[in-house]
C-alpha cells in the first residue's frame, strides 16, 4: 500500500516550457487535489478533483491545468511555467464523506523555474 | 470565503514546555478543524482534528480546543519534546465544500 505517490520528486524548467506533474494514490478515494507550498504562503489550493470525472478551481488555480485519468490518477500540467511558479507541490487525496476528511498527502515535487 | 488566520508564525520553547497554537476562521458554517504536522523536508501528517459539535479533544500529549462562537480552535503540546519540532498547520473544511482552507503554519521550536 504506496499511498499518494508522485512524480517527478525534482524538476527544473526554463520559462516557457511545460510538463506535467503526475499523482497517484492506492486508497481508493474519491477526492484528489493538488497545492502548492511557498515560504510563510501554508499550502494553497491549486484544483481538487471531488471525484472521478469532475474538477473544480481552487484558490490559485491561473497557469495550471488539470484532469482526473482515473478514479487513481490526477495529473497537473503547466503550459508555460513562469519563475512565480517556482514552488513545492503536493498532491493529496481523500474519501471526503461520511465523515472522513482527512487528507493524505504524497512526498511532493520541488519546482524551479529559472 | 473562508479566511483562516493563524498564530504564532514562529514559538520557540523550552523543552518540557507547553506550546499553544491559535488559528481563528470566518464561516460560520464550517465544521471540520484538523490540524497537520510537517516535518523539514517532509509531507504534511494529520495529527488531531476535531468537528463542530465537540468542544474539546485529546490523544496523549496534544488536544485541540475549539470555540464556536468565537470562531476558534488551538492546538495544545503539553510536555514538548524535540521530535514535535517541525511547522504545524491547522485548517478549516468549508461548510457547503469538501476544501480544506489552510492556515500558513507555526514553525515550532523545542530547545533541548
């Protein structure tokens, strides 16, 4: 049993180049989103996926997209990365219902972009 | 939306010492208060939470308080070891969402 894994664990980018930063987890969950972490920011909601086949902005969510693959699977591109997007991401997923909110994260990808 | 407000953003304590942690929200509606621990270099962990229609609640050396009315809730560490040094954020889940609004976290210190 993985839990949220992720991939890449390290990334640099020029301005303007894209990728995909990709997750998965083996909980079953129904929910997946994706943050990022900057210095004195906490962790700020990029898009959640609150199941299979939807996806909703959050708090951040210009410069990204995102698509849920698979009930597993939640994968966040940039089609152009700016330095601003310099940060760590995680992914998380969750059942979030029946009472059961807590998120399990994965071990995050730290991006530069130069 | 939901504002999450936290403080201190950096205690230091000694060891052997207790250490509070305030974190203060905006909607009414919202029921689910968890609180994550995040160790250097590491992913967020989820330590307690606690829901609206509880007051108080303990698992060893910490407890989470919450204050409905006064829209607030606490972490508590009693008898902090070096090991709980590490950033501790706590969040909100949003009444009418499944979002977890997050705090922007306490670096906590714990001199030996």
């Amino acid at each position: 049993n993985a839990g949220v894994t992720q991939t890449p664990k390290f990334q640099v980018l020029k301005t303007g180049q894209s990728m995909t930063l990709q997750c998965a987890q083996d909980m079953n969950h129904n929910s997946m989103y994706w943050y990022r972490q900057d210095p004195g920011m906490g962790l700020r909601l990029i898009y959640y996926s609150a199941s299979e086949g939807t996806t909703d902005k959050g708090e951040v969510p210009n410069g990204y997209n995102v698509s849920r693959l698979n009930k597993r699977e939640f994968s966040l591109r940039l089609e152009s990365a700016a330095p601003s997007q310099t940060s760590v991401y995680f992914c998380a997923s969750s059942e979030a219902q029946d009472g059961d909110y807590e998120q399990y994260f994965g071990p995050g990808t730290r991006l530069t972009v130069t | 939306g939901e504002n999450v407000e936290q403080h201190p953003s950096t205690l230091s304590v000694q060891e052997g010492d207790s250490a509070v942690i305030k974190c203060t929200y905006s909607d009414s509606a919202s029921n689910y208060f968890p609180w994550y621990k995040q160790e250097l270099g590491k992913r967020p962990q989820l330590i307690i939470d606690i829901r609206s229609n509880v007051g108080e609640k303990k698992d060893q050396r910490i407890a989470v308080t919450l204050n409905k009315t006064a829209k607030h809730f606490s972490l508590h560490i009693t008898e902090t070891q070096p090991e709980d040094s590490a950033v501790y954020f706590c969040a909100v889940l949003g009444g009418a969402t499944n979002k977890l609004i997050f705090g922007t976290g306490t670096l906590l210190a714990v001199q030996p």
